[in-house]
C-alpha cells in the first residue's frame, strides 16, 4: 500500500492519477487534513485517510498497513521542518519501506532561502533510519505560466531573475516521476535532481508570450527590493513576496538550473515544454 501525504493538492491529485495508471485504488492512501476536499479521490476508489502535519498523533493511523510513503513537501512555510518530522516519526515507527520526498533541486548546495527546510527535512531522513529517495523537484513551469495574465495586463514579464536558466517541468512531469518511483523496486537511497529539459531564461519565457499571443511582451528585470516592492504593491503578502524574489534572485545565480535530464529518464518521455505550458496557459 502506498500513501500520498498532501494528496488534495496540485501535486497530489496528479501523483494519485498517476499511480493509478500504475496500480490498483485499493493499493493508493490519499493522507489528507479535510477529507471533505478529498470525495473526488474517493469517487476514484482511493482510500482517503485523515491526517494533518501539525498533528503528529494523526499519522499512526494514516500510515497503517503501509509499505509506502510519498511525502510531499508541506505549503505552510516556516513549519514546514516539525510538520515533515512527524511524518518521518511515524513512519519510522510503521517501519515503512520507503518514503519518498518532494524537496528541491540541488538542495544540499541551494542558494535558495526555500532551500533551507528542505536540506532539514533531508537531514531528518537520514538520521531516521527509514529507507528513503529524495525527489529534489526544480521549478514547476506553472508558477510562471500563472503569471501570464498579469503579464499580458501589464504588458511585460518582471522579475529579478537576470538571465538565469530555468530548467522547470510541469507538475504532471513531476507527479509521474513521482509514481515511478513509488512502483520501482530498489529505490532506497537515490538522489533524484529532477528539472525540464529544456532551460530558459525569462526574456526568453516573455518571447515565447509574444509569440503564442501574438503580441509583444518583454522582460522587465529589476533589483529584488524592487521586485518584492512590485508583488507587494500587486497584493501579495510579505512573506510570499519575499520568497518570491528571493527565488528569482536565485534563478539569476543558477539555482534553478539542471541539464541531467533525470526527469526525462525517469518517465521515459521528453519533459513538457515551455511552449505547450504556455499554450495551456493561454
Ligand atoms: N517546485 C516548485 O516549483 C514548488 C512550487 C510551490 C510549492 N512547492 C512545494 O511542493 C508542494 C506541493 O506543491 P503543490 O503545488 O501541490 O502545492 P499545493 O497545491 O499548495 O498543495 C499543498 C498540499 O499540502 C497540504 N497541506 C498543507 N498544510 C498541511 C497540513 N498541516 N497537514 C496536511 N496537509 C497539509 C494541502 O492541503 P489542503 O489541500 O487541505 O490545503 C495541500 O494538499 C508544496 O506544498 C510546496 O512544499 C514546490
């Protein structure tokens, strides 16, 4: 049996229809903190368990009877280190056979301030005891194709990312690889750095908005004050803004960047390309 934690988010939900190419439902754990926000995975014939990060107690019962685990990395930054420590716990004392992690590309060596509950939660890991791979995820291609609205409103892309490469997939090329590597024997102890196959910068990302919309949008790259300036001004709150720009400048040193195809390899298929994310989007 295996259990997917976060199985009612982006992620999640397409991990589960993944796995479900796989394996059978009955084999499948949605581990979720609203059950009601989970009826549609069990429509799908998963089980669906409750469980809650910052609920330790929870995760005996979530756990039981399963060989399995995918953690996917908690959203609630800042409590992102005790929330996974308690999934690991558990899973220690359910003596699963492999836990999976979502962290992030190179994480032992990011620069990313992101990066830092990650490289935590790793170092939990190895000290459990509990076999474990890391599936350290580059950029999603969404979390720029999300901002093409406001970049068509505006007439520009911003960011602070100068000409760093970005070696992002979509979340569907994450979640498969996911599956693989939860229906493959011998995974213990690998080290995935998964990223798109093909980098781009954010002049380019503008280009290729020009081009599908057929109008000219370029890229507009500010210092990061100036940038988290700029997101804050649009709404969003401190903390994200930060972690935003900070991200950008990130891309900027490289830290998004990956060219070892180990995505690609793992699902045997080319990752998803900028130009079908920006369609999508579009
Ligand atoms: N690689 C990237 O570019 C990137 C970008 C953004 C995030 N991430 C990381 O990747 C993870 C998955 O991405 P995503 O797009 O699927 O994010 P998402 O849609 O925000 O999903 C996050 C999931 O975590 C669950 N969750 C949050 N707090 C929880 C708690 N206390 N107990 C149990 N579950 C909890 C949420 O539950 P609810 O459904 O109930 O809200 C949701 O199912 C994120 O959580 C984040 O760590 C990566």
């Amino acid at each position: 049996m295996i259990v997917v934690t976060g199985a009612t988010g982006q992620l999640g939900r397409l991990v589960i229809a993944a796995l479900l190419k796989k394996t059978a439902a009955t084999n499948i754990v949605a581990a979720v903190r609203n059950v009601e926000k989970a009826q549609g995975l069990a429509a799908l014939g998963v089980h669906v368990r409750h469980a809650d990060y910052s609920q330790p107690a929870s995760w005996d019962a979530a756990l039981h009877g399963a060989d399995k685990v995918l953690l996917i990395s908690s959203s609630e930054i800042g409590q992102r280190t005790q929330q996974h420590r308690s999934v690991i716990d558990a899973a220690k004392r359910a003596g699963i056979k492999l836990l999976a992690y979502t962290s992030v590309l190179h994480a032992d060596t990011s620069v990313l301030g992101l990066a830092a509950e990650h490289r935590e939660t790793e170092a939990l890991l190895r000290a459990s005891g509990v076999p474990f791979a890391l599936l350290r995820n580059g950029w999603y291609t969404e979390n720029y194709a999300a901002g093409i609205p406001t970049a068509l409103a505006l007439g520009a892309v911003y960011g602070c990312a100068g000409d760093g490469r970005i070696s992002s997939a979509t979340r569907a090329d994450y979640a498969e690889a996911a599956a693989v590597v939860l229906t493959t024997n011998n995974q213990a102890g690998n080290v995935y750095e998964l990223a798109g196959d093909n980098a781009y910068t954010l002049s380019e990302f503008a280009a290729e908005i020009s081009r599908q919309a057929g109008r000219a949008i370029g890229y507009v790259n500010l210092p990061e004050a100036e940038y988290k300036k700029a997101l804050l001004g649009a709404g969003l709150p401190e903390f994200l803004a930060e972690l935003l720009a900070n991200s950008d400048t990130g891309v900027s040193k490289g830290a998004l960047f990956d060219e070892g195809q180990q995505l690609s390899t793992l699902i045997g298929r080319p990752t998803t390309t900028l130009a079908t994310a920006v369609a999508a989007a579009l």
